[in-house]
C-alpha cells in the first residue's frame, strides 16, 4: 500500500467513522467494524482497482482496530469485525472478497492474542449468510435468482438484521461470554454447510430399498474362488 492509499484511508475513517479512531470522547467499550464493498466478477475479468476495493476493506478494519490498541491506559472492551463465509469452501465470482474476509479473520485471531493478552481487549468476528433488505443482497442475489438460492439453504430463509444484531449482543455481554475470543460466530442458517439435494427424499428411500434387495441377491465384493 503506498502512503497516498493509506492516507486516503485514514481520512476516509476520520470522516465516515469517527468513532473507529477518536478516543476523545471517552473510552470506548464495543467497536464494531462493519467496513464492506461486494460485486460479482469472475477472477479473469477482476481487475487491479477492482481488487484493491476489497483489499481497502481489510486496511480500513485495521485501522479502526488500532484506535482501542494504541489507547491501552485502561484495558478491557471488546472488538467485533464483520466477516463472511465466502472463503470457508469457495465461492463463484467472490476471490476478492474471499481474499478480503480471510485477511479479515486473521486479523481477527491475531488482535486476539495480542490485545488479549496485553490489554485484555477481546476480538472477535461475525461472518453473516444472506441477510434481507441489505446492500450485499440487491448486489449478490438479485430478485432475480433470489428464490432458487433458497433451494440451497438449510433453513430455507433469509436471515433478518436483528439476527446479526443480536449475535453482536451476545458477543458483547459480560455474562457467559467474557471468556470468549477469537471466535468469527457464524450467522447464516447453515448456508455454508448446505449442499444441493440430488435426489428428492422418497426417490433415496425407494433407491435405498432397490439397491438392498440387489445386494442381498447378489453379494458385490465376497470371493469367488474356491482357493
């Protein structure tokens, strides 16, 4: 990065998120980053600049982050940064975000052990699935193709804000989760898990069936030989 990208960057937080490097109107106890810009490409035609947007991502996360670590004089709070799940498996026309978001978590578990064990400021991350009503959504899954996404999913929805919302809650409470860090919690009804469906459900049972009386008919894989 040169020194013109990182100053572009500083300024950009200054102004767009103050509270990501202003101390000055007091400690600061939860910091959430929540830097994102997404579109699909395919890796041939992603071009340098288009690169470089996902990658200012991760530079504007750290730069939020460093605020709580540079004012170390009172210890403790807590660091959230909003990942993804793109780069769990693969993605199709996601490689600079998957890039991105895996700097993302590594950066995640790296404040972690250092801010933990130097300032007792815990890091952890939350990699959301599809959420509706979301910039990433009209962007990722256009009306379009919305609802044969849905065939994949495992809980067959749309996750809601307040579901991201509360997980940074939960992340957030004192009670059962002061020992937590860093953790990236996976938000997304199982998206990520999910995989198509090959055969309907009664289609597997009636081949199960089939496949079984052909088995005990013809036992595959017993020796034939009288050696």
């Amino acid at each position: 990065m040169t020194e013109k990208d990182s100053s572009a960057i500083k300024q950009h937080t200054k102004t767009q998120l103050p509270f990501c490097v202003g101390l000055e109107s007091g400690k600061i106890d939860v910091l959430v980053n929540a830097a994102a810009g997404n579109f699909l490409a395919a890796a041939e035609d992603l071009s340098p600049n288009g690169f470089r947007t996902a990658k200012g991502n991760v530079c504007i996360v750290c730069v939020c982050s460093l605020g709580p670590g540079r004012d170390s004089s009172t210890g403790g709070g807590l660091i959230i940064n909003i990942s993804a799940t793109l780069h769990y498996t693969a993605s199709w026309y996601q490689i600079h975000v998957s890039a991105a978001k895996a700097a993302v978590d590594a950066t995640t578990r790296n404040l972690a052990l250092e801010w933990g064990t130097d300032y007792d400021i815990r890091v952890n991350g939350i990699a959301p699935g599809p959420i509706r009503g979301t910039p990433g959504m009209s962007k990722l899954v256009p009306e379009e193709i919305e609802n044969k996404t849905r065939e994949y999913m495992s809980l067959y929805k749309l996750g809601e804000k307040w579901d991201i919302a509360m997980a940074a809650l939960y992340l957030s409470c004192d009670s059962g989760m002061k020992f937590v860090n860093g953790l990236t919690m996976v938000v997304d009804g199982g998206l990520w898990l999910s995989k198509p469906r090959h055969l309907p459900e009664e289609a597997v049972k009636q081949l199960s069936r089939a496949v079984q009386k052909r088995s005990r008919a013809k036992p595959v894989g017993l020796p034939t030989s009288k050696l």
